[in-house]
C-alpha cells in the first residue's frame, strides 16, 4: 500500500490559475521543508520545469491516454516515493480530456484514479454569486470525483471576496484560499504557453518565489495539507525503470531478440539535447535508457561544438528551435558532428524540435541536413492525441508496433514524411508522418516510454551496436 498525502488542482477551464496555485503551493510547502513530488496531468513539458524549480524534483507526467489508467497509479507511486506530499496540476478544465473519448485523459479520470481529493481553483474576477453555482455543478458532475474545497483566484477586493464567501458558504462548499489579482508573479508566454524555465531561470526562480508568497499569504495551508493527508493509501506497486526493461529483454529473449532487442555490450553513450532550445524529456525515459546499459549524457546544441566524447547513440526531445534558429545555425561544428553520426547509422531518435534540427533548414536558417526536408513556423497550431504505428523495423519499434503519442507545434515540415515514414497515424485521422533513414527515427509525436519500454531497450542495444562497429561502421537498427 502507498501511503502519500495528494492533492490535485484543477479548474473549471484553462487560464483560471492552476499553474499558479499548484507551482505556489509546491513551493510554499518545500519551503516549511516538506519533501513534494510534483506531477502535471497529460502532456504539457512546460509546466513541469517550473514544478521542477519549485520542489528540487524531476516534474513528471501522469497522462492516462499515452500511458493507459493501469499506469498512472504506478509511475505516481514512482515519483512520489518518499515524500511528504504530492500536488498534481490538471489540465484544461476538470472534466476535459481526449477528444470524443470522454472522462479519457481528464484531470477527473487521474483524480479518481489516484483517489486524490480535488481543490479546485476558480476565475472569480467576473462574478460572485454564481460562482456557487458553478462550483455545485462541478462537485455534483461526477460523485466519484472528491472536491475537497475551492481556491478563489483574481478576487478584486474585500467586498468581492465577502460576496463570493457568502455564496459558497450557502451552497456547503469550503474555501481553502483567495488569491488577489498579481501580475507582477505571471509568468510570459508565446505561441505555446509559457516560456520555459530554462530559457530564463533567474526570472523563473523570482516568480516561483513570489508565487510561493501569495499562496503562502493567501491559502490555508494546514487545511491543505489535512486534506492531501485524508487521501486514502493507494494500492498501487511503483513503477521501475529496471523491471520495465527487464521485462522487455525478456520478452525478447523468448522470442530469439528477432526485433533487435537485447541488452548492449558495455554501457554505450547516448547523448541527449538540452539547454534552452531543447527543454522537453520525460525524466523516465533518461531512467529507462540507463536501465537498459546506456550511459547517458546531456549536452546543448546551442552552446556544445562536439557531441559527448564516446556519443553512439542521440536523442533530441521537444522545444523550441524555431526561437533559436540562427544560433543554431552558427553552430556548425556540431550540424556536422550530428550529420556523421546519423551517417554512420547510429540510432537518432527526434521528436519534435529534434525533426525540426535535423532537417535541412529552418526558417531559412540551415540546420543539420540530415533529413531532406525544410521546415519553417506557420500560423496554424496543431495539436492532440495520435495513434500510431510503426510502419518499417526503426531504431525505435518494430514494424506493426502501435504506440500513443501526441502533436503540438506550430510548425511545418515539408514534406512531411519521407520514402520510410515514421508512423502511420490511425486515429483521428489517417495519414503517415515523419521520417526513417538508417538508424533515424524523426516524427513530430512525442511519446512516453514508460507505455513502451521496447524504444529504450531498441534505442540502448543499436547503440551498443554501433559503438562496437566503432565510427563510420554501425549496422541500420534492427540488423
């Protein structure tokens, strides 16, 4: 039994404060020296980095689309081993979730899940008696969903809040803080929200900092903390990276490694893109590469003229290229290092703004050149949920295999998938995507591996081929 006080935020929709109570709250109580493992519903990589910065531990995702329910309770447990507190920030409004899919991939479905009291934090600038109205219907949705109280968030005075107070009394709910209107603690956004943390630290550190005092100020923290700790004990075993990949080696074994899988000879090193352009990675996967034998090692493509000394395998995640294009581009001693490395048929796996690196140009400006394709920025975001299949034996799945995955950019890259596509997109819409080249494997979706832990071990073992075969001489993936 897991046995971890919890409390999720959520709210009616998005941009009513979630991500300013929850990183708040994280914060005020890491500083009383609570021990707080912070999660964020779905797939956002934005959020956690500041929920990072505000406990001192890896944000992690609990996203029951890519992952399935079956594994939101584990990799909770996982993350929240030993500490004194967990606070989970949901996504969109509280019953939001996968499109046409209902309660799938909702801040309800997690909470329930978890069976984690709610706090659910509320728009008050533009209302008073209604919001009682509003709160019955979102504790009345759903009665397996727990809502243990309300936040009031953008209360313009003292009359306002006695307004709102009065009214949430009458309608039996508990307000456990009032939030005033700060905009000197929002954090900037852009074209996909926030801006990330490591692109302006020292401002993320003062904001986290003023966010902590507001909540501090404004929130009953004790009845916070008395809620999270009447949270029942969970039954649920911690994911492990190790038994994960353990259980995939196996599996390979049984059926004679015919898909490449295998644990690698030595501890070959995949290097992983970081920095301010490169901010995106789920800390599993980090966790499942070394479970697999890999040593990994992150470097910045933004300041780094050479790969890791050793590199045979690389991974470049999500972020944001398309702000850094030209220094990028200046930095051509390493455009070449990644070119002859996924020359020599070593695996390459990029999502993402990894695609965008490798392609020809971006922007205009030059990139890696290893993909035969240009990208640029474009007016039109696109987002949501995939499934997909692997359409070819890759560096990453073999042939047929189907995973969860998700888009979100604002980008184009034409064209958009190559002689050996990536995936086969199957839902909502068919079409296929991406690019496999050698031992490349670059797409738009990002995955989680923790639903996959096949793509470490796969990833892990075609670079302990290549670092075998030594420079100029890996085997494509699989062979």
């Amino acid at each position: 039994m897991v046995r971890i006080p919890r409390l999720v935020v959520a709210a009616p929709s998005s941009g009513s404060g979630k991500t300013t109570v929850a990183t708040g709250l994280m914060a005020a109580f890491a500083e009383r020296g609570l021990a707080v493992s912070p999660h964020k519903v779905g797939p956002d990589y934005i959020d956690p980095g500041y929920h990072a910065l505000a406990t001192g531990r890896p944000g992690r995702n609990l996203d029951a689309f890519m992952c399935g329910t079956g594994m939101v309770g584990p990799l909770f447990a996982h993350g929240a081993a030993g500490c004194d507190l967990a606070v989970v920030e949901g996504v969109m409004g509280l019953y939001d979730g996968a499109a046409g899919q209902g309660e799938l991939a909702s801040t309800a479905q997690v909470a329930k899940l978890l069976r984690a009291p709610v706090v659910l934090v509320v728009d008050a600038s533009s209302q008073s008696r209604s919001v009682a109205a509003l709160v019955h219907g979102f504790a009345s949705f759903d009665p397996q969903v727990r809502l243990g109280g309300v936040i009031l968030n953008k209360v313009g005075s003292d009359r306002h809040e006695a307004m709102l107070r009065e009214a949430l009394e009458e309608a039996g709910a508990t307000v456990l803080g009032v939030l005033r209107r700060a905009p000197q603690v929002a954090a900037p956004s852009r074209h996909l929200g926030l801006v990330p943390v490591a692109e302006r630290r020292a401002d993320a550190l003062d904001s986290v900092r003023a966010l902590a005092d507001q909540v501090r100020a404004g929130c009953d923290l004790e009845a916070l903390l008395a809620l999270a700790r009447s949270a029942p004990p969970l039954a649920e075993e911690a994911w492990s990276a190790g038994e994960a990949v353990a259980s995939v080696a196996g599996a390979a074994d049984g059926a004679g490694a015919a898909d490449g899988a295998g644990t690698p000879a030595g501890r070959p090193v995949v290097a992983v893109a970081g920095g301010p352009a490169f901010t995106f990675s789920y800390a599993e996967h980090t966790e499942l590469l070394r479970a697999a034998g890999a040593e990994v090692v992150a470097f910045d493509p933004l300041g780094d003229e050479a790969l890791p000394e050793g590199t045979s395998g690389l991974v470049i995640g999500g972020g944001f290229p398309e702000v850094y294009a030209p220094e990028l581009a200046a930095n051509e001693p390493l455009r070449k290092a990644v070119a002859e490395l996924a020359a020599s048929g070593a695996p390459v796996a990029a999502e993402c703004a990894g695609l965008l690196y490798l392609a020809r140009s971006l922007d205009g400006k030059p990139m890696c050149g290893v993909l035969d394709a240009d990208a640029r920025m474009s007016e039109r975001l696109t987002l949501g949920y995939r499934e997909a299949v692997a359409l070819t034996d890759n560096a990453l799945a073999a042939a047929g295999s189907r995973l969860r995955g998700h888009e979100f950019h604002r980008t184009v890259v034409e064209p958009g998938a190559g002689a050996e596509p990536a995936w086969g997109f199957t839902h909502p819409e068919r079409r296929v995507e991406g690019f496999v080249r050698g031992g490349v494997h670059a797409s738009y979706l990002h995955t989680h591996w923790a639903a996959a832990p096949s793509v470490a071990v796969r990833l892990a073992a075609a670079a302990g081929r290549a670092a075998a075969d030594g420079p100029g001489r890996a085997r494509p993936a699989g062979s």
